[in-house]
C-alpha cells in the first residue's frame, strides 16, 4: 500500500536561519568524523596565489561598504515608509505625528484612521484617561478591531500583525494601510 505523502513542513525563520550559519560554516571547513575525535581539514588550496595583507584589508572593506549600502538602503526604505505613514496620518486625520512606532502602538490612532476611511469602521475606541497609557488589555482591544476590519477588506495575508505594530515593525504596517489608502481613497469633505 502506498502511503500518502505528508505536506511540506515550512521552517520558522529562526531555524532557518541556524541551518544556513551552520551551511557557512560547513562551507569554510571540512571536517573528517571517521576517527574518535573530529579533525579539521582545511579547504583544498585554490588555484590563485595566496593572497597579501593588503589584499585581505581591501577585501575587507570591500564586504564592509556593500554591507553599509545595504544598510543605507534600509534607512532609505524606512524613512519612505516614515513619510508615507505621517503623510496618511496628516490627509485623513490632520495630525503630526514624531514617533510613529510608538504612536501606533496603542492602536487609537490606527483605529481613528479606519473611521476617517470608511464611517464606524471601529465602534468603540479604547482612550486612554488623561496622560496615562493606555492598558496593554485595551490596547489589545483596539489593535484587534483595527485588524479585523483590515483583514475583512484587504484579506488576512495582506494585513500587518499585533506583534508587528506593537514592535514598530514599520514596512508590514506601511503595506497595510498603502492597501487601505487603495481601497479606500481619501475624499475630502468640501
């Protein structure tokens, strides 16, 4: 008899990214388990000659600058999606905001952005009393109704999660409230 065959278990990131450390270190060396203790074997010379000091130190600084490019990209993306939250943040609601990771976490602002897009969209808010924060059990509430009504009208795998918002996770939410910007575009009231 023929068995059937299991679905493909996917690996969370964090494993995966184990597997390909433990890949790239493999990869630098070799090592030989046949006796009681391991040996390390060293990789098998290339055919270029050895390299010099200041080829090293410029193969160095090559990996280093492509790694600030990188980075550099990062803060570019970030400060994109920055501006393009404040400015979402400043058509529908008129507010200026400075720290948008931690003014979302609460979920008010977020849930006051989905009633300016579509009307009661959230029913009830959650406020904080005063200048006291608001309880991680409210924010919780507002967080869900505000993922809700987003995971209703844009599909649940287009939608950030409470942990991304709560983090300051900034380009899940920026594809979320771009996909809402979409489906509902701003009109103004005049």
């Amino acid at each position: 008899m023929c068995s059937p065959t299991k679905p493909r278990r996917t690996l969370s990131k964090g494993v995966q990214r184990r597997s390909q450390k433990k890949k790239a270190i493999e990869g630098k060396r070799a090592v030989s388990f046949s006796e009681q203790k391991a040996e390390v074997i060293p990789p098998a010379p290339s055919s270029s000659p050895p390299q010099s000091s200041s080829d090293e130190d410029e193969a160095t600084a090559l990996e280093h600058s492509f790694t600030m490019e990188r980075e550099e990209g990062k803060q570019v993306l970030t400060a994109y999606q920055q501006d393009f939250v404040k400015n979402i943040l400043a058509k529908y609601l008129n507010i200026s905001i400075k720290n948008i990771e931690e003014s979302l976490k609460d979920g008010v602002i977020l849930c006051q952005l989905l009633n300016e897009m579509k009307k009661n969209a959230v029913r009830k808010i959650m406020m904080p009393q005063g200048e006291e924060k608001l309880s991680t059990m409210k924010s919780t509430v507002n967080l869900n109704s505000f993922l809700r009504f987003t995971q209703m009208n844009i599909g649940k795998d287009n939608c950030c999660s409470i942990s991304d918002i709560q983090q300051g996770e900034l380009s899940p939410i920026h594809d979320t409230l771009k996909r809402l910007c979409d489906k509902f575009p701003y009109q103004s009231d005049a």
